[in-house]
C-alpha cells in the first residue's frame, strides 16, 4: 500500500481530512449558539451563522448502528471487504460514519483509531478499553 493522501478538493473537509491523517476526530461547534455538528460545513445548521469553529473530539462515544459490507461499491475496495461501517454518537454530541471493528454491537462503548483504507487514512472504532 502507498501512503495515505488524505487530500480533498473541498477546503473545509481539507482541514477534517488533514486531522484524521493526524490522528483527530474533528467537528464543527458553532460559537453563537454552541450547537455541534458534523460533518464540517462551514455554517452553523441551528442557527445559520457562519461563525463556526474546529474542535478536536475525544474520539469517545458509543455506536448507534452498525453494518458488515461484503460487496464494496468498487473494485478497488473489494481487498478490504468484508469491513464495517458504523454510526457512532461521538460524547460532544454529534453522530458519525466511519469505520469499525465488525465485533461491535449496537450500545457498545468505542474510542477511534485511524486506519488505512484504500488510498487514504480513515476514522476506525474499536472498543474501548
């Protein structure tokens, strides 16, 4: 495998791919209202202001949902497959896909690891210790 290209023509996931390459779980929290969300948009979606800033999560949170993927959506993951794909409810309030050890369970306590996959690094869960 190549080294990771967490690169994105979006500006405002360029800096959430730049984070996960380092190992952060980032997400927007709005400094009017203090809503949080993710994914990083640029706007506040409670709100509407567009005074919102990257916070760093503590990579804690419990899964929400979780599903194994035995056919990927390309041939180039089929390497990868099988792999699970989870919801997980981050402890700063906000819900996110990403990666996950297919042993987890819905309800299960996880903390995020950085993984690679295909080209890039991404958020893995696993359970916590």
């Amino acid at each position: 495998m190549t080294e990771a290209t967490n690169v994105s023509a979006d500006p405002i996931a360029r800096d959430w791919w730049a984070g996960i390459a380092e190992g952060r779980i980032g997400y927007e929290a709005c400094t009017d209202c203090g809503a949080a969300q993710f994914y990083p948009r640029g706007h506040c979606t409670a709100c509407g202001s567009a005074k919102v800033a990257m916070r760093t999560a503590a990579g804690t949170g419990t899964i929400f949902s979780i599903t194994v993927v035995h056919r990927p959506p390309s041939a180039a993951l089929q390497p990868f497959a099988p792999y699970a794909i989870a919801l997980v409810d981050l402890d700063e309030g906000v819900r996110m896909m990403a990666h996950a050890d297919p042993s987890l369970a819905i309800g299960a306590r996880v903390r995020a690891t950085v993984a690679p996959f295909g080209d890039r690094a991404v958020p893995r869960f696993v359970a916590a210790a």
